[in-house]
C-alpha cells in the first residue's frame, strides 16, 4: 500500500514539476528574444558613437565586419543631424558640409539587431570611376549604392528602367561646360552622366540624359 501511494506522491509531484519547469524554459528562452531586439534607431546610434570614438570593438559588436570596415573608411567629418529610421534603414546627413551624392551622409541597414549594411557618401576623385561606379550600381539595382554617388535626380532617371543586360559599351569622358561627361553606348543611342565635381571635392553624377541613333 505505501509502495502504491508513494508511487502516485511520484506521479503527482511529476505532473506538477513539468509545466513548471516548461513554462521556466519558455521564458528563458523569451528573454534573450526580447533583449536581442533593439530597435534599429538603438543599434545605429551604438555603430556611430562607436565609430565616433574610432573603437573597433565596440562596433564590431553591433554591425557585421563588412559594416565596420565600410564605416571607419568614411573620409568627411562625422553626420551633423540623426533623420530617424524608414523601417530598418536609418539614416545620418550632414548640414554644414556639401558632400557628393543624394545620400547625403551615412545610412544604415539593421537586420537582426545589428547593423548588416553601410552606404556612404563616397569621395571618388576621377569622373570615369564615378560614372563606372553608378553604372554598377544600376547594374545590380541598388539605389542605395547609387546614391552614394549621384544625386537623386539622377538617379531616380536611370533607375526608371532596369539594367537591360550587354550591350552597353563605355565611351570615356570629356570635358563639358560646367563639369564632365561621360558616356556609354548601346545599340540604338547612348546615355550620358553628366558629372560636377573636382579631384579634391570628389565627382558627383548630377543628371543623366540620352540619344537615339
């Protein structure tokens, strides 16, 4: 009889025991969710006052290796203004410096409470490389990217169709008023980037424009 009851104390105190230890797993398990879900606003604030103070580290610990690298290469002085965050994609701009591109600063690309991607506003001092590198990034259709290097102008006209494969052929660069021109061909006309800009300041594609054979 002792055995039996002993036996239903045992079954008892395990029907007890095993909620509690799975509502205990539930909400361990809960508590590194809800601390790993920093907003995107929290988690790009820590990436710039990282890279504020030049500590590597510390950015390491909230952005991706390729985020750290691309950041501390940022070549003008640090964004002025925080303008909030789109979703996951917050954004620093400058307003005492001009810098080239629409992006006009910093923006960063939060996934997975750190930051996974940086676009900057990029200093390239030769126009074929500018041009080129709006071309890319037309190419891969990331208007992010090419925001980094022309204005929004610019690229909201060449983003209007997509990439349309081979075919297009550079042409080089000359001297225009104003500025450069750089040009690439393809059957049936051209297109043409019309670029500002110095060595020293860096170029900008500010307008895009086309002809037809």
């Amino acid at each position: 009889m002792r055995g039996a009851r002993t036996a239903a104390a045992l079954a008892a105190a395990a029907m007890i025991v095993v909620p509690a230890s799975a509502e205990a797993a539930a909400a361990q398990a809960h508590v590194p969710a809800a601390a790993a879900a920093a907003s995107p606003a929290k988690v790009a604030n820590k990436l710039l006052r990282a890279w504020l103070r030049d500590d590597r580290a510390a950015a390491a610990a909230v952005a991706s290796p390729a985020a750290v690298k691309t950041l501390f290469a940022y070549v003008y002085r640090a964004p002025d203004e925080f303008n909030g965050c789109a979703g996951n994609a917050c954004r620093f701009t400058h307003t005492s410096v001009r810098v080239p591109g629409g992006l006009n600063g910093i923006l960063m690309i939060v996934s997975g409470g750190k930051v996974a991607k940086v676009y900057e506003s990029r200093h390239v001092t030769a126009p074929e490389k500018a041009a080129q590198y709006l071309f890319a990034a037309w190419k891969a259709g990331d208007r992010n990217r090419g925001l980094e290097i022309a204005s929004t102008g610019a690229v909201k006209t060449l983003f209007r169709t997509r990439f349309g494969g081979a075919g297009y052929i550079f042409q080089g660069c000359q001297a225009e008023r104003g500025g450069r021109s750089c040009a690439y061909s393809y059957e049936g006309g051209a297109m043409f980037l019309h670029l500002r800009g110095s060595k020293i300041r860096g170029y900008e594609v500010r307008s895009i424009s086309y002809i037809a054979d």
